[in-house]
C-alpha cells in the first residue's frame, strides 16, 4: 500500500502540511492566507476535543458564555500594556455597508476587553464571586509570519476562561485548578506537555504572570498549546471591576484566565501521526474503530450483517464505529483509514464468520489478531485504553529524551529539543543564550525549579533554570 | 410571588424586552448596539436547539464544516442579485494592524460566497454528489432597524446548510427533505409554523425562489424563523461548481440552501412564555425539573437525600434536573425557577418522605399534585411529554384563530394575524394591498394553494392566494 508521499521521519514539516490535506481536516485553498477551511473530518476532530475541554469546564463549575465577536476602539485601549501586545495584530472594521463608522470595531484577538466593562456591570457583591465563565469562539491574530495549518493561522478557533476572585490568593487557587484540567485534559489526548513560567519580557500582554503549555514537536520545536495566567487586579483597575466585601468596603477583583487553540490539533497530528498518516487517540478519533467486511461477490450479506451486529453493539457501548461497505478493495480502505489514523481497524470475512471470530489490527503498532465474537466489544475497549497509553508512553519517551538540564553552552549547542540552563534572573543572560543557541526562553520550570550554580553568561550565582527551545 | 413587572398580556413587545434579561438569557448592555452577550441559560439554551438540529443533519447525511469568517470583495461580487442584495448590509474589514488590506474583506453575512469558490474545487465528477454540508456561525448583518434581542440582531448565530446535487429534480428532492427537516424540529419545540413560497421581489437574493418559514407571535406580527432556497444553477455558473457527468460531458449542479437563526429563541420565548416568565418546551429546558427540598432547620439532610437521589435516578433517564439547595425561601425558589420556564418543578419535604410520595408542579398550566416515589421517574417523563403536547396545542390554536382566508379587503381590514387574499399574480396589486393593510407579503402557501375568485384589486382571474401579515 502507498504511504504518504513525503515521509514524516524524512521531512517532518513538509509530511505534516501534506497530511492536513491528505487526511481531510482542512483545505488551504481559501482565498485568505491563513485562513483555512474546516472540513468535516477535521471539525469533528475539534469537536471532540472542544467536548473534553466543556467537560472539564463542567466539571469545575465555569459557566459558557458567548461575547459578541466585535470590540470598540475605546474599550480596548483601557488596558496599556494589553494594547501595546495586540494593537499591531489586530483587524479593524470601519465600514457597514456603505457609511463609515464612527468608532472603528476590532475582531477579537482574545476576549479581555469585550468582557470586562460587562463583568464590572456582573459583580456587585462577593457574593457573586468567583465568577467562572469561558467561551470557545473564532479568534482572529494578523500572523505575518509564515502560516502553517492549524499551528500559526489568522482565524483562530479558541477556547478562553475568564475567572474573577475576591483576592489573589483565590485567584491562584484558580491556577492550581487549572493545571488539574490540563493534567487531565492533556492525558486524555496522549499528550505529554511540560509548563513553564514565562520570563517577564514574554508574559501575556497585561498579566501578572504567564504558564505556558508547551509540547515538543517531531521536528525538536516547541509547540505552546495553551497558557495560564494571572492577571491580580491588572485588568479589574482600568475596567473597574470591583465588588462590596463582607465588611462594606469596596475592592478589586483578581482574575485569572485560561487560553487553548486548534494548536492542540497540531500537536495531535504531528506527535502522534506516522509515515501512514494520522494516528487519532481514541478519545478525540472521530471513528474508533473501523469494521471492514472482507467480502466475496455473492457472498455479502451474512458479512455485512455482522459487521452491522457489531457496530451496533459497539454502539451501545458508546464506542463510535462505522462499517466501509464502499465498493473498493480491502486494501484501499485500509489504506484510507490508516490515513485518518483510525485507532482499529476489524477484519470480518466468511471464514472469520464460520469460526466465530473477528480480526483486530492497531493502528499505533500495526498488531494484529484474532479475538471470538463473543469477547469482542470488551477486547475492543481493552486495546483502546492499550492504545492510548502506548501513545501516550511514545510521546513521553521522546520528551524525556529531548529535555536536557545542562550548566554548559557549548554543551547546549550540540543538543536537540528544550535546554534547560542556570539562570542568574537577568534579562540580558537568557536573550543572550537565545542568540547563541538560536532559540528561544520558554521560562523557568515550576515544579523541580531548584538550581545551585553559575550563570553561564555571567558567572555570577544562578538560583533557577531557564529553558531555551527552537519554536512554532 | 412578584410576577414580571410588565404584563405579557398587557404589551408584548416591552415583556419580551424585560423576559430576555429577567430571565438570564443575554446582556443588552455591550457597548455595540444589537451585539448582545450570550449569558450562560441563553447560550445553554441555544445550544440544545443547535443540537436538535444537528441531530437532524447528522440524520439526514449532511457533513460539518466551518468555513472562514471573512470573505474577500472579489468573491462576493460574482453573483450579481447577490451583492444587490447584501450590498448595503456588510461589514467592512479594511485595515490589518497599522496596514490597509490590499482589498478589503466583509464579515459573512451568509456563506454562499465563501463556500462555493472552495466547491468548485470539491466537486469533479457525479460521484462527488450530492454534497451536503452544514455550519453553524456567527454571522453579521448591518441592521439600521430597531434591534430586539434574538429577532434583529446584528451579530446572527446562524444555522445554514449548502447542498449541490446533480439536477434540478433532485435538488427539488432536497427541499422536500428540508421541509420534513421543518416539521420534526419545530414539533420537538412546540412551535407550529407555515411555509409560504416568497414572491419574486421577496426572495433571497439569487435564489431561483424562497420558502421561508414563519411563525405568528402573540403581538400578532409572523417571524420569519428560516428559509429554504432553491437556487438552481443560478450560483453555480458565477462560481463555476460543475462535474462530470456519467456519460462525460459537463453539467453545473443545482444548489439549495437551508438558513435558521437564533431567532427560534424569540419565538420560544415569545409564544411560550406568559406573566410568569418563560415556559420552555421540554426538549430544549436546560432544566427540565427543578427539585426544591422544602425543609426545616435541623431536618435537612434526609430531605437532601431524597432530591439527590431523585435527580441521579432522572440523570440515569437522560432527563437534567437540578436541586435547588440556596438558603433562600422556597417561594424565592419556585419564583426563580417560573422565570426560567422550568417545565416541572418537584417539591420534597419530610411530609412528602413519609408518605413516600413527591408533588409535582407544572409550569405550563400550574397543575400541581402528589405521585409515590416509585413511580415518579415514569410520570415525570409522562408529564414532560405532557408539556410538550399542550404548548404545541396552545400555540397551534392561537395560529389557526388567527389565519383568515378572505377574498374582501374591507373585511380584511378588521382581522388580526395572516391574512390570505386571491392573488392575480401581479406586483402591483399585492403592493397595493400591503399599503392598505400595513403589512407585508409573507407568499403563496405552499399547500392547499387553489384559488377560484377574483383578484380583490384589478379584479381580474385570481387563482392563487397571497398571505400577508405585519413582521418582526
């Protein structure tokens, strides 16, 4: 069977903007670049994660909401540093029809400033806090740097949490619940991940402080999938959200947000994916598991039944199936759905039918193997999980491999994937190592964050690490 | 208990007004006229109508996808009515950061135009057809009318499907489809609707001809809720969506499109609901019961019990309950709840528990009495159902008072609601009658169509009927 024409482990980048297409998540044809379309496997794909992330959301008390898309000029200028960070990227509409406006209207590069000045209408009392909301929208950033589906595009699909707290304290309880969710969420899409406390000059425009989520891409680059930040009362003193105390006296609130893109689909395909194409983890695959009758002219019916019966009890078991009665060879399907990394793939043919069996092949390692009927639904569970995990074990392989704590630039030059080195806490040590290793500051760890040693630029005590890293 | 301070009974319009902010279902305080924000008993509610209707998409084969926001001005002026038509009502994007955009770019109003240049590129041969697809976006009209939440908005959440088939008939057969679409979604809302084939100088701009579908509010003004749109090859030849027939020659394809917006909220809102608030229909309740623990101090907790394990036994029907624990008084709580149009409420107290029964209270028609705890999850779902009935039957009653054939426009005049007159099948004389009765053409029924009489203006042969009605 044909593989994909540019091998991933030959040319990592060229192979993932091959299989976006090649596997039908999106076209790039659309006359804006950047700006791609969704197709449908590709939206469902999304859909599930945008699924697991509601979940989660659910299950932590955040209430969704939607904020019109469009923000005035005057509402986003209340916040300096937050105008400084964005103002060069965003679209500005100026005309209805055929009458100029008479404030121009941004397209949201994120929400801050279209929800604030409502949030301070919102929060009266403590009683209304913690206020928990989020929303998954399009997002739009004018990118002027080289485009990449799904990776760096102009409209964004996005999930954002805003959270307002009665003080900072509650507000950093929100950061610890945050990095619960994406422990779970990210264990759920076999993602092994690390976070990093951005340096000052890389925080988000406004916050107080910024976790980034970062992935270690095949290609050896970073991935940030997502952040956490704090803002403290940053925001809530321009936009005057503020609330009475038990006491009667007034004060502003702390808040916090919670930011993740399409970029986890890039992760997806370019973590998991092989020289056969995708390799979807069960819990987002918009097909678990595909049943492919093995079929003789004249003989279809008591396959096709089968095959039928044991959708339907994969159905049941809220296992999401579909069998491929297309008129084309075994061969060919297999090849198309190894392409859209279906997890399963089951073989039924007559003689698996006389012996009460069904064939079960793994996408991930290609492991193939007869099972009887009657255990099916459950061995199919069991390889899902098993699946999952191996993915996930793959994936954590290459990152421990590829993370390197190190006191040595020479040393650090010589290596691939995230550097960690001492760090003496001064701006211009890390810009310079930036510039010799060629990469970039992803921030200092913040668990094992612990360092006894000398700068490597200036010699003078280092008492935190700091990872260097080449980026998306 | 308080009810709304303004009397649905008394002036609709101003009820509606208050309800939709009463009731939590969105902010009209964001500072961009007719761009509301979805609060989350809004947003959750829209969201299980967008469900149903995606059950129905995914019911009857349609993909989908989600196709950029903006599209560039060379795209959207290939079909000429089309622009004609929307010209006057887009936004404009001109300005990217500090740069002007070398074209400009409008927010979609709709998505004919960024869809079928990528169509064209989808479809080849007849094997590719019939394409179905569906989004479901945000959309933006300049509305210079008044806006009113949900009914005149100009940031639209929006429902629209885009199919191309390969002829004529068998585009006529999606229509079909669309209408049974029609009739299963707004039976599961309880909204009885008509469908009325638009006159010509009314159609969708581009469309070969416009069903729309509209419902009658209790201020005795039709909103229209959706339309679906035969374009023939009127789109496809601009566009250049062609393929290859079986016997090898080219052919364009014929194309239908199916629209619904959060409009469907006005009408629930608008034809359900009544001094007390909401009523939601069953189907789309984000709480379908709400359970209200009527204690005393020190004899919580068996009462507590009850209602937990009453709602994880209706959670395990698949029915979303919710259990009202807030110390606050029940009266406080069955207000509250009325509000929202929570269709039953169950009431537990010790009483109740001794006697191991729960009162049941219905929001539609106040029916209130006590069932065993046995047999309750099966009368809830026997009540909900119930529910659901009686609002159809109310709203189906109130449209059928208020549909008039008649053939005299004195008589005509005096009537409230639709009005159905003979119809020569001329402009003019519907114009005509449009001033004199102040309100619009709605169309040509669709069903039950045959008209001998005459044209009450020109006086000549009428053989069909044109319905009229003030709008939303």
């Amino acid at each position: 069977m044909p593989e994909t024409k540019i091998k991933k482990t030959d040319d990592f980048n060229e192979w993932y903007n091959e299989i976006v297409e090649l596997a039908d998540l999106c076209d790039k044809r659309y006359p804006i670049k950047g700006m791609n379309v969704w197709r449908p496997y590709g939206w469902k794909l999304m859909s599930h994660v945008d699924r697991l992330i509601r979940e989660e959301m659910i299950k932590t008390n955040h209430h969704e909401v939607c904020f019109p898309l469009l923000i005035p000029e005057s509402s986003f200028k209340k916040e300096e540093e937050h105008i400084e960070g964005f103002g060069s990227e965003v679209y500005w509409v100026t005309h209805a029809g055929l009458n100029e406006l008479e404030e121009r209207w941004l397209l949201r590069p994120t929400s801050e400033t279209a929800m604030y000045p409502v949030f301070s209408l919102w929060i009266r009392s403590h009683a209304d806090l913690p206020l928990k909301t989020f929303q998954i929208v399009n997002t739009f950033r004018y990118e002027t740097k080289q485009t990449r589906a799904f990776i760096r595009v102009r409209e964004i699909h996005f999930f954002e949490a805003h959270t307002c707290h009665v003080d900072f304290e509650d507000a950093e309880n929100q950061v610890k619940e945050d990095k619960e969710i994406a422990d779970r969420l990210f264990k759920k899409l076999s993602l092994p991940y690390i976070l990093s406390k951005r340096p000052d000059w890389d925080k988000f425009a406004g916050a107080f402080y910024t976790i980034s989520i970062d992935v270690l891409m095949p290609s050896g680059r970073t991935l940030q999938l997502g952040s956490i930040h704090q803002y403290k009362d940053n925001f809530s003193k321009p936009y005057e959200i503020s609330y009475e105390t038990e006491d009667g006296t007034h004060a502003n609130c702390h808040q916090t947000t919670y930011g993740m893109s399409e970029r986890i689909l890039g992760a997806l395909i370019g973590i998991h994916g092989d020289n056969k194409g995708l390799v979807m983890p069960p819990e987002v695959a918009p097909v678990q598991v595909v049943v492919i009758p093995i079929i003789f002219k004249g003989k279809e019916k008591p396959v096709f039944n089968a095959c039928d019966a044991l959708c339907k009890k994969l159905g049941e078991s809220s296992i999401r199936s579909h069998v491929d009665k297309r008129d084309i060879t075994p061969g060919n399907k297999y090849y198309n759905w190894e392409l859209k990394g279906v997890p399963l793939r089951i073989e039924i043919g007559p003689k698996d039918l006389e012996k009460k069996e069904i064939v079960i092949v793994r996408r991930d390692n290609s492991d193939k193997r007869s099972v009887s009927q009657e255990s099916s639904v459950n061995v199919i569970k069991d390889e899902l999980d098993k699946i999952s995990k191996n993915l996930y074990g793959n994936a954590k392989k290459y990152l421990d491999e590829n993370m390197h704590r190190v006191n040595d630039i020479k040393k650090a030059k010589n290596l691939k994937g995230i550097i960690e080195l001492p760090w003496c806490g001064t701006d211009d040590c890390a810009l310079k190592i930036e510039d010799i290793l060629d990469g970039n500051t992803l921030g200092e760890p913040i668990e094992d964050v612990k360092c006894i040693d000398t700068c490597p630029v200036c010699g003078k005590s280092a008492t935190t690490w700091m990872r260097y890293a080449k980026t998306y």
